[in-house]
C-alpha cells in the first residue's frame, strides 16, 4: 500500500503505537485505524469502519475484508481480567456490513453476516457462518463447519460444501475488489 495516501486522521497513533499495515492494503478514506492494529497483505477496510486498537490489539489476517460501517473494538486490561480481550480476527475472513466485532477471537475463512455482534470473549473456530443480524454472548465457543444463526445464537446445522467452498471464494472476491480500488486510485 502506498502510505502516502492515508492521512494523519485516518491512521492514528494511540501512545505511541501506530497501526502496522502490511503490503497491498487497501483502506478506504473515511475509515479511522487507531493505535495497535496490525493488517496483514491484501486486507481490505471499507468506508466508515472504526477499528480501535487503544486498550489491547487488533491483528486481522490476510485476505480479510472489514467492510462498511464495521466497528472493531478490545476490551482493557483489568484486575478482574488481567489480559483483557484482545481482537483477533484470521484469514479469508469476510465481515459483513454494520457488524460489531468486540474483544473476540475468529479463526480463518468465517463469513460474519451483515450487522452481527460478537462478544467479548468469543471463539470461533474455522469454517463458520455466522448469520446476518446474529449476537453471539460473551465466551461463546462457535465449532468449526457449522452455520449459527439467532439472538442469541444457535448452532443451526453442517455447512453444506458449497458453503464451506464459499468461505474461500468471498475472501478472494474482496481481494480482487480491493485490487480494483487500488489501481483506480480511489
């Protein structure tokens, strides 16, 4: 990515520690990066995504796309949680839009649907569809190869392999999309 481009606005530094962006990063002007958050190659950020790195750390693996109107948030160090809640979020990742995304971990090729919310503490393994408008409790563990749906989620049945096959395919389309937008300039 070329960081000419990003203004002082947009990627922030938070006590000294200013988001890493890997190569070939795409974000889009009106998301706001802020503290320590790593982006790893090829990772796409879509318009107004908020993504807060100031109280623990964000990483996002490669080929994930965060799309618009995502807010990314960790949850403080604290007595009563000594390590806090850090963000981690795996490859070929696809985060719908208006998902909120706290404090939890998510493993490689998961769809999270469109205005989603997961919690503090969550795991989910990989290969999981996550439906849209879902709110997964704090300290769930979603198994990997299934779909959830639900407020609050249900594990609702065996991905089918078209959808496990699907999970890739979304991950590479945004990485294309987002290669588009870069060549564009925009």
């Amino acid at each position: 990515m070329d960081k000419s481009n990003l203004s002082n606005t947009q990627i922030r530094s938070y006590r000294g520690i200013t988001p890493s962006i890997g190569r070939d990063v795409y974000i889009d002007s009106t998301a706001v990066l802020v503290g320590d958050i790593t982006l790893a190659n090829d990772v796409s950020i879509w318009p107004l995504v908020a993504a807060r790195g100031d109280v623990n750390t964000i990483t996002i693996g490669a080929r994930t796309n965060i799309q618009d109107g995502t807010v990314l948030h960790v949850t403080r160090k604290s007595t009563g949680n000594p390590e806090g809640n850090l963000l981690a979020i795996g490859e070929d990742v696809t985060v719908g839009h208006k998902c909120m995304l706290h404090g939890c971990v998510l493993g490689d090729r998961i769809l999270v649907g469109m205005g989603a919310i997961i919690m503090d503490g969550v795991i989910v393994e990989d290969d999981v569809f996550i439906g849209a408008g879902s709110l997964v409790p704090p300290n769930k563990v979603l198994k990997s190869g299934y779909l959830y749906v639900g407020n609050p989620v249900k594990q609702a049945r065996l991905l089918k392999q078209s959808e496990a096959s699907f999970l890739k395919d979304s991950a590479k389309n945004y990485v294309e999309l987002k290669n588009e937008y870069i060549d564009q300039k925009i």
